[in-house]
C-alpha cells in the first residue's frame, strides 16, 4: 500500500482520531461532505447488505432539535452538520456492528479534512422523536447520529479515562495469558 504518505504518518493519523464535540461556524465544504459520504457508502457490512441510508442535515434548527431529544447527542446543537444512519430495521446484531464501522469511517474520511465529529446516541423517547423530525419510516431503526463541523479550539473533548495499556486487554495464543 502506497497511498497517503507513510505507513508511520498513516498510522498516526489513525491515532489522532478523537472524539470533537464543539465547532467552529465555518461551513464544511461540499467537496468534503462527498468525501465522507463516499467513504460511507463504500463501508464493508454483514453480507454485503449494505443496511443503511444516510440523513444529512445542516439545517440549524433541525440540529438543534435533534439535539435536544433524549440522548447524548446534545453537540449536534452546535455542529456544522450531522449524519443520522437510518438502518434499514432487520438484523439487530449485524446492523448494529455496521452501524459503528460506518460511523467510525464518516469520523475517519472527515478527519482526513480537519474536519472534527462525535458520535451521540439516541435512547428511549429520542429515537421516536428523531423519526418524527425527519420523517424516518417507524419499520427503521435510528440509533445515533454523527456531528461534524472544525474543530473549535480548546473545545470539549474526551469524557473518558485514557485508554487502557495493551497490557490490559492483550492476550497471546490464550485468553488469560
Ligand atoms: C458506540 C458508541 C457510542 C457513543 N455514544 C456517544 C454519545 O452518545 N455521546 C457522545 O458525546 N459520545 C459518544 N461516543 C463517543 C465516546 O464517548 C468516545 O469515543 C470516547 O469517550 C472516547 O473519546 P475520545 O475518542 O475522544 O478519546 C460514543 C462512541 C461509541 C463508539
């Protein structure tokens, strides 16, 4: 593989990749929102099923909306954009594990561009509340959303405790070893 530098520069790319919850205003330009949906479309699923389709909105008064349904995707309020995977409802455990390879790509592909994002999910009265605003089928399942926009700096970041060492959560040949 020779694409994007190095194999060092490409891995630390993927190592900057952090959750960014506060944006700046300026927008995000459609070259780069092409970017990212491509990369989405393009995710690996559970029998190539491909489950999903994707609501872009940048519409401030629909983010602010979403963000202030029952969940934890309150930073939609203040981004340039947001992706809401609508999952096409079948298989629970394959959709969810698509789901996240697909959020993990929008992340990755907007990162590539500076651009910044977070995961917020959607629990209890929020997942209806987000089909009613954006006029979601009920037979769908909405889960979370992705907000993008630049990085504001200094900005709210990482909730959680650094990550755990290999030490930890590595084990050769047999669990426990
Ligand atoms: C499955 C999943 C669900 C998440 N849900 C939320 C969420 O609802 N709200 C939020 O602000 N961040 C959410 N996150 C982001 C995590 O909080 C974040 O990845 C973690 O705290 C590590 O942060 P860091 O990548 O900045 O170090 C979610 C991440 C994953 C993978």
């Amino acid at each position: 593989m020779t694409e994007g530098g190095t194999a060092a520069g490409r891995i630390s790319f993927l190592l900057s990749l952090r959750a960014v919850r506060e944006f700046r205003e300026d927008p995000v330009p459609q070259g780069v929102i092409d970017d990212v949906l491509e990369v989405a479309r393009l995710s690996g699923s559970a029998s190539n099923k491909q489950p999903w389709e994707l609501v872009v909105i940048r519409d401030r008064t629909t983010l602010r909306a979403l963000a202030g349904v029952e969940g934890y995707a309150d930073h939609l309020a203040g981004a340039t954009l947001g992706i809401v995977p609508v999952m096409s409802g079948g298989r629970v455990e394959q959709e969810a594990y698509d789901e996240g390879r697909l959020c993990e790509r929008i992340m990755l592909a907007a990162r590539a561009h500076g651009v910044g994002s977070s995961i917020g999910w959607f629990v209890g009265g929020g997942v209806p509340a987000v089909k009613e605003l954006l006029g979601v089928p009920q037979e769908r399942r909405v889960r979370s959303a992705v907000s993008l926009g630049y990085p504001k700096e200094g900005g709210r970041r990482g909730r959680g405790p650094a990550r755990k060492p290999l030490s930890e959560i590595v084990h050769e040949e047999r669990y426990g070893r």
